[in-house]
C-alpha cells in the first residue's frame, strides 16, 4: 500500500487527519503541487486524473477519492472508528460527509480556483483544462458563509456532527474552516456552536 499525497492541500489533510487519528502508518509519497509535479508524467502514470491523495493497494488498485479511502482503511483498521459503529451511524457519517464536501469544500475550491492566477485554465482538478469563471468566486463565498450559519443552527448543543463521537464528516468540516483563510474567509464569531464544535473537534483529534 502506497498513498500519494500533498499535505497542505485541503482533500489530501482530510485523510491525512483520518491517518494520524487512527495511528497508521502507510508509505506515503509527497507530490508537490506547487511545482506542478501532480501534473509530471511520472505522476499521471500512476494517476491519470492528476489528483491527490491516491492510495495505490497491495493489489495494485488505485483508490482516487477521500472517503474511498478513508472507508478502505477503515474496513482494515476497524479500532478508533471514525465512521461509525451501526448501520445507521455509517449513514448518517456519509450523509454529513457528502454534506460537507458539496457545500463547503467545493464552495472553497469555486473561491480559491476561479480567482487565483495559478488555477488559470485549470478552475476544476483533473487533467482537462477548464477556464475561470469569476463570478463562481461571488457564488462560493455565498454558498460558504450560508453554510456555515445552517450548520451552527442546526448543531445546536451537539459535540459532534453525528452523535458523541468525532468522525471523518467533523474532520472534513473542519478542514474546510481551518483553510478558509486561504479565500480570506472565517468561521463568524456569531456561529457560537461551531466555535464550541470547532474546540472539541481539534482537542478529540489531538
């Protein structure tokens, strides 16, 4: 089992935080991109989409997205489980995780890739060039800032986003706040059950 990754970037965290919490430990191979090395050919020979993370398994099997990922490993690695114990909580985790990815962390992605000089031509990951659209920049900070005022309303006095245990929807949310400054965003100080959330989340994963 191999991962390639690039530990500063938002989706490659999500399962870096996922790894950590568990205490794996997997050969692990960083792809900078920053110098475009996910874009090399010696890369794209072993991802075609040009992404990361991607965990290649013993069997040679390329897994490309985080919560594939993230429910391999914890199909192998059951202890500390990070999406859920029932039928139900697992559900519920993977409801709250797609939640979480389509309406914060690719309101983030609509910001960071439709301003930013170094996504020119490149406004959606993967190997086909996609031209900026600007005005998706104004939609991903409405979307974001809406989102997260639906969350804070709708975690009341929960610990967590799905009961009282941490699990991979908490980590993706708060992937997503953590890098909101890259957009020159913030978790408002009026959402006061995400700051709470947002404090027992970072100590659970400590």
């Amino acid at each position: 089992m191999h991962i390639y990754t690039f530990d500063s970037a938002p989706n490659p965290r999500r399962l870096g935080l996922f790894i950590a919490y568990k205490g794996l430990e997997i050969p692990t191979t960083q792809i900078d991109m920053r110098s475009n090395a996910h874009r090399d050919e010696a890369f794209l020979a072993i991802n075609p989409m040009g992404t990361v993370p991607a965990l290649v398994t013993d069997e040679g099997v390329l897994l490309t997205e985080v919560i594939g990922i993230c429910d391999y490993l914890e199909s192998l690695y059951p202890e500390r489980p990070l999406m859920g114990r029932t039928p139900l909580e697992r559900a519920l985790v993977l409801s709250w995780d797609h939640r979480i990815y389509t309406s914060l962390l690719e309101a983030f992605a609509e910001m960071l890739r439709n301003r930013s000089p170094a996504f020119a031509n490149r406004a959606l990951p993967g190997p086909i060039d996609i031209e900026q659209i600007p005005e998706l920049e104004h939609r991903g900070r409405k979307r974001f800032r809406g989102t997260l005022e639906l969350l804070n309303e709708e975690l009341g006095d929960q610990p967590f986003l799905c009961g009282d245990s941490v699990t991979v929807a908490d980590i993706g949310l708060l992937v997503a706040i953590e890098t909101a400054s890259w957009v020159k965003e913030s978790l408002p100080d009026s959402c006061t059950n995400l700051q709470r959330w947002l404090q027992s989340t970072r100590a659970a994963l400590s």
